[in-house]
C-alpha cells in the first residue's frame, strides 16, 4: 500500500558473500542507495565514461580506482551523489556479534540488526570489542556459532550445540569484562537448541541468521523514509531477497519502524500501521543505469570506507583517545 509521500531508491551492495562471513576476502559489506532519475544516472555514466575517458567495463569499482586520473573521477562522483545517495556499511565480524546477542539472548526477529533493536547494541558493541583480544579463542566461538545456525549441510544439532558452549567456555576464561562476560554467561542451552530447532523446522518467523542483507535493507529503507514517507526500492537481482521475508520486513517496520525525527511535525509522518517500505522490484543491474550507479558507489565504499560518514558504520569507530 502507497500512502502520502514516496521517494524511489535503487539499491545494489559489494562484498556480500553468501554465508561465508568469516572465510571472504572481502571483511565488510556496504549497502548503497541513490534516488536518482533514470536520465540522471545515464547524464552521471555518460559524464564518467567521456569527461574522464572510462571505458564500460571500467565502470566498476576495482578498475574505477585504478583508472588514470581516478582521484578526480572519484572526487566528481561524489559530489555529483551528494544529498542524493546513502552508503550502509556492515563489518561481517560484527554482524555476527549482533546475530548471537539478538538471536541467541533474545527472540530472533526481523528488527535484529537494525536501529529498531538498538537496546541491545551496547551488549554487542562491548562484546565484540573485547572479544577480539582473545585472538584465535575469538575465532573460534565466531566459528561454532555460524556452524550452529547454518541453515544448510549443518552438522548434528548436539555436535554443534556443544561445540557452540565449548568455545564460549573458552572464550569465557579470558576474562573479557563485566559487560562481555555478561552476555557470554547469559548464553542459555535451553534457548540456543530451541532456536536450532526453529531453524531446523524452517520457521519463517526467524530471519535467516547469516544473511545480512536484510537488516541492511532495512537500515537504507530506514534512512530514507525518515518517518515522514514511504520507500519503493529497486534492487539489483538477490536471492536473500525473497518475497515471503521481504513481506515479513514490511510487517516488522510498519509496527515499529517510524521513528520520528526531533522536527517533524506528526502531520507530515507515516499513518500508524504504514510500512516505510512500500514495495521492492528486482531487476538485472545491466539493464538498469541507477542500479549501475549505486553498484559503483558500493563498491568504491567498500574498498575505501573512509568516504563513509562516521553514523553510517557498524560496528561505529571508537571514540578518540
């Protein structure tokens, strides 16, 4: 359903890797949208491809900054998508903190990973900080937990379920501090099997665990709505993407996904019960030049995450000093 204000997007990401979240060469995922017209991302193509002499196929990320003059292409492309582009970044390692604090302390939902369950955020954030000094211990517990919730060719679910509490008692002994050594103790058996076994039924209420896509869809619906109107996304082709988790998202923002900014007055926000998310479309990215654009912009951002604003990061950078 389409109500009041709409802003169309469209959305590609770089570095997504399936489930392969700690065996990728590639340690985070940006998520990029841009509201362009169709005719102004062919004017911004045209414009790279003749005022810097790009070639098509140069048009993608990796020969993008190795072309001669890359510096100043880069420095137009981003001024040109200034105020009209959003960049989402995602650390794959954190991303599995978050999927083990939300999924395994918790009730998984589909507002897992995003702002909409930002309670349990500092729990994370500390976990994943400390966690990291306890070196292939570290490795090891991240390991076991994309073992336990793989969704395919998992091994026996006592197998896994032990492994999972073997690392985390191992992980334990290093003494991470009261809020990393909080969450790791409120690691119940009771709860992980019985999330297992929703997993091993196929309950759709429980988002798959290892794709991030999803939340990242969510945070970029998130943003550009700005719950004052409603999105429609048009995405290069996923296969995360299906329809049935895609109506459950909508469900998920409608209930709980309008934040209201400081400023906006409520005549100008979403009805109650409006998704911010009024609908997806997938399309080939050849066939689409806005889709180009945002693929571009992924990728430079993934290899250049610096260009990101600080708000955008996940995990956020740590503070000075």
């Amino acid at each position: 359903m389409v109500v009041g204000a709409v802003v169309e997007i469209a959305c590609d990401e770089s570095g997504f890797s399936g489930t392969n979240l700690l065996h990728s060469t590639a340690p985070v995922i940006t998520h990029a949208s841009v509201d362009l017209a169709v005719d102004e991302a062919v004017a911004l193509i045209t414009a790279l491809r003749s005022g810097f002499r790009f070639a098509p196929h140069e048009l993608k990320s990796g020969r993008f900054l190795r072309g001669s003059g890359a510096h100043e292409a880069l420095e137009w492309f981003l001024a040109a998508l200034a105020g009209r582009a959003h960049v989402h970044l995602i650390d794959k390692e954190f991303f599995l903190v978050t999927r083990i604090v939300d999924f395994l302390l918790t009730e998984p939902s589909y507002a897992a990973g995003t702002r909409l369950a930002r309670e349990h955020h500092p729990a994370a954030l500390a976990l994943y900080e400390a966690g990291r000094s306890a070196g292939g211990d570290w490795g090891a517990f991240l390991s076991a937990f994309v073992d336990l919730v793989r969704m395919k060719r998992r091994l026996p679910v006592d197998q896994t379920v032990r492994r999972f509490f073997q690392a985390r008692d191992t992980l334990r002994r290093h003494g991470l501090g009261t809020v990393a050594d909080a969450v790791l103790d409120g690691l119940s058996p009771r709860h992980v099997r019985a999330v297992v076994a929703r997993l091993d039924v196929d309950d759709r209420t429980v988002p798959p665990p290892l794709e991030p896509l999803l939340p990242a869809l969510a945070e970029t619906v998130l943003s550009w709505s700005d719950g004052r109107r409603q999105v429609l996304v048009t995405h290069d082709e996923q296969s995360a993407l299906t329809a049935d988790r895609l109506t459950r998202l909508q469900r998920v923002l409608a209930d709980e996904g309008q934040p209201q900014s400081a400023g906006v007055h409520r005549a100008l926000a979403l009805p109650n019960g409006v998704s911010p998310l009024a609908g997806l479309v997938m399309v080939d990215s050849r066939d689409d030049p806005r889709v180009q654009v945002a693929d571009l912009l992924a990728g430079v951002a993934r290899r250049m995450p610096g260009i990101i604003d600080d708000t955008l990061r996940q995990p956020p950078p740590a503070p000075p000093g």
